[in-house]
C-alpha cells in the first residue's frame, strides 16, 4: 500500500489541475426538473423516470464491515424494487478506492455514490465533482434530515459552511485498557482522563509489572488526536475550513508538541512498545497481555471480542486542552453524491443515503460493525437501549462522540494535500519515537514538508 | 597408507557436509518459516493467533477461517476470472515474446540491435506509470470489467522477450539453418526446433508469465467493478484495518498461494525434465 502511495499522490494532483480547469460541478444530463435547487434536483426527477433508476456506490468496507453494509443495500434494494436498484462495489481499502475514482473521473466513470474515506474530504470537495449534501437535503425535503445527525459528525465533512458529504460510518478514538494488568499496577482507570495521568500510568505499570505500559498505532491519524484534544487546530488557519485554504500545520507548536513530546519519551525510553502503522502490532501486543494500554480506534472492539481472553474496557480519549474547546476527530466515511448521474440518478443516490444514515439501518450497522451511529435518533430505540446496556463498551464510544464539542479542533483538518501530509508526518513521527531524531528536529522537518505539500496543492489548484 | 589417508578424510568430509547440511537447513527454515505460519494459522481461531506469537503450534485445529472466507468473497468466479486471465495472459506473452526473440536472432535485419534495446527500455518502466492511459484505452474500447480488459495491457511482455532472445541466441545457427533448408517456415522453425531446444527458458517464461498475471492486483482492482474480479481483488476485501481477523486473512492467503506453488512445483520438475532432455545440452 505505502508503495503507490506516492502514486496517488501524483495522480491525485494532476487530476485536480484538471478539474481546476474545467468544473463539472452542474452537470447531469437530462432534463432539469421544476423542483431544482441550484445544481440539486428535487423528488420529481425519480418520480419522472421510467422504469428502474440503477445506481452505483463505491466502497472500501472489507471484511465483516463489507457485509454489513451490502446487507443493508440487499435491504434498500427489496424495499425499492421496481423503481431503484443499487449496485455495491467494494474498491480497495481507501487509498485504492481514490485512485480509481480518480481514474474514473477522467473515463467519466464514478460512481453515482462514493463512500470515501474522511482523508480523502478537502481532494473530493475541491475536484467538484459532487452536489453538495446541504443543496441535496434543502431539495428534498422529506428525505434526509441532517438535522438528525451528529453534529460532531456532519462538522467533518462540512467545508467553508457547507455540507458537502453525509457521514455514513463513524469510529472515534478510544483508550484501550487491559484491567487485570492495571489492577497489578496499581493503576485505577477513573483516574486516566488527561494525557498526563496516561503517562504517568503508563510509567507505572511499566515499573511495576515489567509489561509495556503503552502503545498506539503508528498513523497520523492519532498525531492528529493529539493535537485536536489539546484543542489546537491541526492545519492553519482555521482547519482549513473556512474561506482561506490550509497551508501550515501546528505539531511543531504549543499542547501538540509537547503532548508529543510525552508520547515520545515513553517510546524512547521503553515504556512503549511499536503499535506498526496499520496497528496490527498495538492489537496483538495487547490482546497477548504484553501491554497496559493502547490507543486505538473504536473499530477494534470486533478483533478483542475474538482474542482477548482477560477483562478490558475502552476509556475516553485523553485529553490535555481546555474543556469545550477539544476533543478527538472522528474517522470513518462519508457518502458523496456524484454531480454528473442522471437528475433521476441523483434522486435516487439520495434516496439510499437516506436510508443508510437512518436511525434503523444505523442501529443495525453499528451492532455489526462497531462504528458509532451517527443518527440521533438511534438513541430513541427501545432494542438500542437494550444493546448498551448488554454492551457497555459500545456505549462509551457513542457518549464520547456526544460528548465531544462542535469546535475547530474536534473538526480536524480538511485539505486536499492530507494524504501526502499524513504520509510525510507519520515517518518524521516514527523517527522521533525510536530515537533516530529528535523529536523537535523531527516535528519541525513534518511541518516544514507540510507547508511544501500545501504550496504544492494551492499550486495545482491554479490559486 | 593408503587406508590411512582416507580414514583421514571421511570425517573432514562428513564435517564439511554437516555444514553444507546446516546451512542449507537454516536457509530453508527461513524459507519455510513464512509459508508454515500461514499455513497453520489458517486453521487456527484468532485469538490463538494472537497469543501464540511469530510462530503458532497447530493445537486446536479449525476450518472457519474457511468458511468466513468464501462467506465474505465469492471464491468460485474469482478463481475462474483468475484463471482466465492467467491463461490468456500467460499464453500471450509467451507466443509473442517467443516470435520477437526470435525475430531479434535469426533473421538478419537492419535496426536488430535498436529494437532490442527498445524492448530492454520498457523494463526500466514502472507499471503503475502506465496504469492511466491503459484505464482510458481499456474504457474507450468498452472492454472495463472484463476479462480480455484485465489482460489486453499485459498481452506482451518485455522480460519474457528478453528471456527467450538470450536463450535462442545460444541456439547454433546451423540448426536453424539447417530446418529452413530443410524447408521448414519460420514458424515451424521457431515452434519445432528452437523452442523445444530451450525448454527449461521457455519454461522460465511460463513461470514469470504466469505468477505476474495471477498476482496482479492493482491493474485488475481499477479496470473492474465485479464481473471481472479476479482472485487477488476478491480477497483483499477480507482486510478491514483494525476490523480485520488475522485468521481468516491467513486462510484467504493459503487460497491464493495454493496454485502458485502447485505451479511452481509442477513446472520444476518440467525445468529438471527440460534440463535433462534438451536436445543441445
């Protein structure tokens, strides 16, 4: 995977030169019916066409997530029979699934839904080759109500004040903690909400059991956390999400890096164990007892249930900024519907987004798969309020999504140069943390290479 | 004396074959090391995966990796899209890198030189640089999620060409002299004399053919939706970050693995066949 990495990268950039220069934003063939808003058609558009309106979604949901999700288009398909048909792919873990919509922008091949990865929000916002959500829900009416979801969700994929994709599957970032060896240490889990008590935690249970106090995976994804539950923004200004684009990032500065800094300093001096950049190393290490503590991301919950045989509990992320002001990023994805289907087609799409984020097929998805609902109104189930109290773990997840303020920080950065920023920084991070540089050589090297890689983009961009 | 100074030898030579014996033995542990951890974890549930370490023990043996597998992939089409394509592709690249090495040989024509280094350019080219401009032409020939798509970019090869011109220049002219005096065509020359007088290359060829048509991944992901889907596609939906099963990951690896190293091992013994019965070695 890091190998086409660069790939993408480069191909992701030329296609956004190309999309600078011509912007199929309004497009969609055929007749644009009464009830369009701006580049959005209104329900007339399906209730015109004739027969069967196919469509398409693109995914990259593997595994037990994979047949979840076409369990629910099975689902959508039997209840729209006659009128939609919808046709699921899978396309590769995210990074594929983007190259090859990127190759279909050009053999004018999307799909009429992506279901792309939250990294990818700044490149498919920028290439314009999706209606906005916010213009899809104010021409239908009755269909998805955004209203409905998670604001701390629905404020990722939001750029510049507008939503431009539906959060569809949400996982946030959990502390992951095997309790018999806390018990040995001495350590009391009521006392692990800051990132300094983890650390000192963790330091603990190193001294006192001889185990690895901590872990996480090596992903840019949690330098992020770090950041944005300091209540930093990641990219500047703004997040990038206001009218000036991201062309900095900030963890070479203030809460970030010294929060950091900390991280390091447990790795460097051995309290914490290498979690591998997909994070396989931080699982297996803890569901083998070798470590204290993981940070890791709530969609593991799946790989314990299996191989954990001793007494676990997932804790909020810590956090070191100041109330209300910070908390974690979610990850997950979010659908965007193609700007180029059909008025019919789009209609259509948005028909199944809809039915995707309802409170339903979310409570459903989540029992499956163990991403957070993200409709509100999951809550109001009698059989989800069952399920968290047989599956206390699972509540915990979705209280800290509640729980987390709709600020800057806790909306993370949106630009289109994330991906090869993410790439850059995790090496300057991983050479921090065994010790090949020092950790403010190696944050300042991320930022310097950041602001490169934003310059770049801009560049691309034609701004 | 005589008896003395072999008594004197045997033990250096059994000592210098225990150490050819030990450093072939570790070199094939290592070799074997990857194979048996996935074989056996395979048949292991997850957790013990997990717990057992870098080097699992075949205790509690199960087939639900299995099982999951072929729930999550549909196994059978992908397998007969592989197949497929590993058939056309391979046979492909043969027949043509077959007819350009010897092109580049025997007949005497202005410009050899030149074109052979041109088709030594192309292995300096990385595959994934051409991936675009193949999903365009692929597209615009409407062939996208088929399984002539997913082969027609790989129908001729460089290396395969490269292979079979360095073997068939090893071939004396005088026998290829000797057939077209003999009245044979260029064709029946190049099927019936030089081919089978470089069975062990031609083989090589099938191998490398072969394996790269069937581990494919990045080309056959992007060119189709889920007509096409060969194998290797199929089962890296089993992968889903931190949702993955290691288990059942291991178990969709033995599946794709199986036929390659069938493939291997069938076609050594044709190498050692070929070695043994060429008709100029």
């Amino acid at each position: 995977m890091k190998t086409r990495i660069p790939l993408l990268v480069t191909a992701a950039a030329l296609l956004v030169s190309l999309a600078a220069c011509s912007s199929p934003g309004t497009a969609g063939t055929g007749d644009r019916p009464a009830d369009t808003t701006g580049s959005a058609p209104g329900p007339s558009a399906l209730a015109k066409a004739d027969g069967v309106t196919d469509i398409t979604i693109w995914h990259g949901l593997g595994a037990a997530n994979g047949i979840a999700f076409q369990s629910a288009i099975d689902r959508f398909n039997e209840e729209h029979e006659g009128k939609i048909a919808v046709k699921a792919t899978y396309q590769g873990v995210y990074a594929d699934l983007l190259a090859k919509y990127n190759a279909g922008i050009r053999s004018k091949s999307t799909p009429t839904v992506l279901l792309g990865g939250d990294v990818a929000t700044g490149f498919l916002t920028d290439v314009g080759q999706s209606i906005p959500a916010a213009d899809m829900a104010k021409a239908n009416p009755n269909g998805l109500q955004l209203g409905d979801l998670a604001e701390q969700a629905t404020n990722y994929y939001k750029v510049d004040g507008v939503q431009q994709a539906v959060p569809m599957n949400v996982s946030t970032p959990m502390l992951w903690v095997n309790r018999t060896i806390l018990a040995k240490a001495g350590v009391d889990t009521d006392d692990l909400t800051t990132l300094d008590d983890v650390v000192a935690a963790a330091k603990t249970i190193k001294a006192k059991t001889g185990v690895a106090g901590y872990s996480m995976q090596a992903d840019d994804w949690y330098i992020e956390q770090l950041t944005a539950t300091a209540g930093q923004d990641f990219c500047l200004p703004g997040n990038g999400r206001g009218s000036e684009p991201a062309s900095s990032i900030s963890i070479n500065s203030g809460q970030a890096k010294e929060n950091i800094t900390k991280v390091a300093d447990l790795y460097r001096s051995g309290v914490a164990v290498d979690g591998a950049p997909d994070g396989s190393a931080a699982i297996s290490a803890f569901q083998a007892g070798k470590v204290g503590m993981i940070v890791m991301s709530s969609g593991i919950l799946g790989a314990l249930k299996t191989g954990a045989p001793f007494d676990y509990q997932a804790l909020p992320f810590p956090t070191s900024g100041p109330e209300g002001k910070s908390g974690p990023v979610i990850g997950g994805s979010g659908l965007w519907l193609s700007a180029t289907a059909t008025p019919a087609q789009q209609v259509a799409g948005w028909e199944l987004e809809t039915y995707l984020t309802s409170p339903e097929v979310q409570e459903e998805f989540s029992h499956a798969t163990g991403y957070v609902p993200i409709n509100t109104k999951t809550a109001d189930s009698a059989s989800q309020q069952q399920y968290l109290r047989e599956n206390p773990i699972t509540e915990r997840f979705a209280d800290q999504l509640a729980g987390t303020p709709v600020v800057s920080a806790a909306a993370g950065c949106v630009s289109g140069a994330m991906t090869a920023i993410k790439a850059e920084n995790i090496s300057q991070i991983v050479a921090a943390f065994n010790g090949q540089k020092s950790v403010d050589e190696a944050l300042d090297a991320a930022a310097a290479k950041a602001k490169d890689s934003f310059a770049e983009y801009q560049q691309q961009l034609g701004n | 004396m005589t008896a003395t100074v072999t008594s004197r030898r045997r033990p250096r030579l059994r000592a210098a074959t225990v150490v050819r014996f030990l450093v072939v033995l570790v070199a094939a542990a290592v070799v074997f090391f990857p194979v048996w951890t996935s074989f056996v974890s395979a048949f292991l549930p997850s957790g013990v995966v997990v717990r057992d370490g870098v080097l699992p023990w075949p205790g509690s043996l199960t087939l639900r990796n299995f099982v999951a597998v072929t729930a999550s992939v549909h196994l059978v089409p992908q397998y007969l899209v592989s197949v497929a394509v590993v058939t056309l592709q391979t046979t492909a690249q043969v027949v043509t890198g077959a007819l350009a090495a010897y092109a580049l040989v025997f007949p005497r024509w202005r410009g050899r030189a030149l074109a052979f280094g041109l088709v030594l350019l192309t292995l300096a080219v990385p595959g994934e640089s051409i991936v675009i401009p193949n999903y365009e032409l692929v597209s615009a020939i409407g062939l996208r999620d088929t399984v002539l798509g997913v082969a027609l970019p790989y129908l001729a090869a460089g290396y395969p060409v490269f292979l079979l011109r360095q073997a068939f220049a090893a071939v004396p002219t005088e026998i290829w002299e000797a057939s077209r005096l003999d009245g044979a065509g260029d064709l029946r020359s190049l099927f019936a004399i030089v081919m089978p007088a470089c069975r062990p290359e031609v083989t090589t060829a099938v191998i490398w053919s072969a394996l790269s048509a069937w581990n494919g991944f990045f080309w056959p992901l992007l060119i189709t939706d889920s007509g096409a889907r060969t194998v290797q596609v199929g089962i890296s939906q089993l992968a889903a970050s931190e949702a993955s099963d290691p288990s059942v990951l291991f178990a969709g690896t033995v599946l794709v693995v199986v036929p390659t190293i069938l493939l291997v091992v069938l076609a050594q013994r044709l190498l050692v066949n070929g070695l043994a019965r060429g008709v100029l070695h």
